[in-house]
C-alpha cells in the first residue's frame, strides 16, 4: 500500500497524559499532499472539564489560511489558534499578524520543540515524522488519534446522506456516480510526478471516498481502471469503475485537464439522491428532485478554496473523539483510509502511473 504516506489527506493527533488543563493541538499542513499532523497534550482528569483545543499551525500557505479562518467559526473556549511556523519566520509572522495568532516561529523543528509539548508531530517532504522528547527526565504515556482529512465526510451533507442511506429512503442502492474535474495542469503540483502529481490522486480521491462511505466501508469485488497521462508521467484523466456484491455498480471520473459537472448521485430502487457541484464541499442535497440547503458558516476573511470553512466540521469531530478518547472516527476510520488507498493503488497500476515510493 505505497500511496498513503504521501499522497492523500492526513490527519494525526498524538496526546499525551499531562496536568495540564487544555488540549495543546500542533497542526502541520502541506500545499502538496493536504498533510495535517497534531500533537495534542490533555488533561487525565474528566475530558469534560478540559476548556479549549489549542492548535498550532505549521506552514503558512493557502490551506492553513483557510484552516484557521473556518476555526475561527467555531466558540473561542473550543477552540484556540496558539501558535504558527514555517520554514521562512517572516511569513510565520505575517500569518500571525494576520490571524492574531501570539506566537510565531520560524521553523518546524522550532514549533516541535515548544516546551509546552510533550510529544511533538510534523511534517517534512512527503512523509510524516514524530519525534519523541523527554519532559522532566520521564516519558509521557502516548497515546495516538489519526484521522485522514477527507473532510467531505464531515459536512453535514454527508451525515444526512448516511442518514437517508440507513433509513432506505431510497431502497437498494444500485449505482453510484461521482465526478471531479477542473483545470489544474498549470498547477506545478497537480502535475510533476516528485510532488504526488495527477488526477487520481489530487482530486479523484474525493470520488472513491464518496462511493466507499455510500457503500459503508465495503471493498469492492473488482476495480477496472483507465486512463491517459501526461509527458510527466501522472494521470491526467482517470475513469475508476467498482463492482460491489449484489450487482452494484459505481463509477469514478476525474481530470485535471477539464471542468466537470463535479457532482455525485446515488441511484436506488426507490429513488435517487444528488449532490450537486461541488462535491467534495457540498452545501446541498437533492432528494428524488427536493433540494435543501446546508450553507458554510461566513468567514472573517476572504478564502483560497471554495467553501473552506467547512474544515471546521472535521475540526469539530477531532474535538468530539478527543473528549471521547477515541483513536479514531467512526466517519473515516483507519480501515476506511487503508481501504481507500488500496484501491487507488490498484487503479494506479492499471493506468501504469508509478511513483518513487512504490519502491520503498
């Protein structure tokens, strides 16, 4: 299973068992591949009595702009931005500036070695590495919460869906169709193989997610996939088809060298359920022709990316497992993401889209 290390979404939350009386929360993420790593330090007293989830941002860019502006929706005792790095402090602190974050450094290894950290998480290229420090000459015990950022899953959206789904609202889901497309070939990213590059894995994971969690975590009986490729080597245009047990079909169409109509429909012996563009942050949903709406909340500042400030959803459900001491999300379990990853490995193969870290 070579692509998860670097080339999808990630979070990971490491916690430690200290005195102390927040959630200290270190958060990394990658232009690249959307990696977003946490250590987070919490109280061994009742988690309801904990006050705030402190977050710490690592790199400046686009994504953690939007990241900490959707935050910022969220109630200030539940949330609190502590600090910001990058590899170049001027930025760090123009973010901070901008943000009213009061610490700024200008490094990862500086944000890692916070004394108010136990345990310390990052990012760096395109893998992840944890780094382990002592406090007052003893180790804390650790204990770890990874959440793959498919932050789709936790729209609200997406919880009337599995809701709709669980109640047969529809009846017997037969086909499952999802599609994603826009031009991003002038985007060095999207297209250089050395920095995860391709339609599959930049924007047409956002389709297997769907049909997966329609699905409910179920593995396919087949995968056929095809392709066309760039002179990079990545895939420009993919088409994924899964067959599931009891004939049920679902098909995946992704490119970044066109705009799609970027929506999802699951079709079922007693009606049909669309989501409308944009599917990967969907704020509405038409059941059998009836359409609802599930706005965003409003930002503070202008934003990146469509709809950003849906990431406060899944920042929401960190807290929520958090106070549960869970190890993972019921919403995008682990074996959700090995899954996931597993069959766009597969996919990958079929295309012939290969990466230096299949070797590995």
């Amino acid at each position: 299973m070579k692509t998860w290390p670097g080339y999808i979404s990630l979070y990971i939350y490491i916690y430690n068992k200290t005195s102390s009386r927040q959630y200290r929360v270190y958060s990394a993420h990658s232009v690249c591949c959307h990696l977003l790593v946490l250590t987070v330090t919490h109280t061994h007293t009742h988690t309801q009595a904990i006050m705030a989830i402190r977050w710490g941002i690592c790199s400046a860019g686009k994504i953690s702009h939007d990241f900490t502006v959707a935050l910022k929706t969220l109630p200030a005792e539940n949330h609190q931005v502590l600090a910001v790095a990058a590899r170049d402090l001027k930025h760090a602190q123009e973010f901070a500036q901008k943000h009213s974050v009061p610490r700024s450094y200008g490094s990862y290894e500086e944000l890692a070695k916070d004394p108010e950290i136990g345990e310390t998480a990052g990012h760096q290229d395109s893998g992840v590495f944890l780094k382990k420090q002592k406090k007052n000459k003893t180790f804390c015990i650790l204990h770890v919460f990874v959440l793959q950022a498919v932050w789709t899953r936790f729209f609200p959206v997406s919880l009337e869906i599995g809701r709709l789904l669980s109640r047969g609202d529809v009846g017997e889901v037969k086909v499952v169709r999802a599609d994603f497309g826009v031009p991003l070939t002038h985007v060095q990213r999207a297209v250089q193989k050395e920095l995860g590059g391709g339609a599959l894995l930049d924007i047409g994971i956002y389709c297997i997610q769907f049909v997966l969690m329609v699905f409910n975590g179920e593995k396919p009986e087949t995968i056929q996939a095809t392709g066309v490729c760039l002179d990079t080597g990545v895939d420009e245009a993919m088409v994924v088809t899964l067959k599931f047990s009891g004939q049920r079909l679902a098909v995946c169409t992704c490119t970044i060298t066109a705009e799609l109509p970027n929506e999802a429909v699951i079709v079922g012996t007693k009606g049909t359920i669309k989501v409308p563009a944009h599917m990967w942050c969907p704020t509405s949903l038409m059941v059998n022709g009836v359409e609802t709406q599930y706005p965003v909340p409003e930002p503070s500042l202008p934003l990146n990316f469509i709809n950003s400030t849906g990431m406060c959803y899944e920042a929401e459900e960190v807290r929520r497992c958090l106070l549960h001491g869970l190890k993972e999300s019921s919403r995008m379990s682990h074996a959700d993401s090995a899954l996931l990853a597993e069959i766009m490995d597969e996919a990958r193969r079929q295309v012939g889209v290969v990466y230096s870290q299949d070797s590995q």
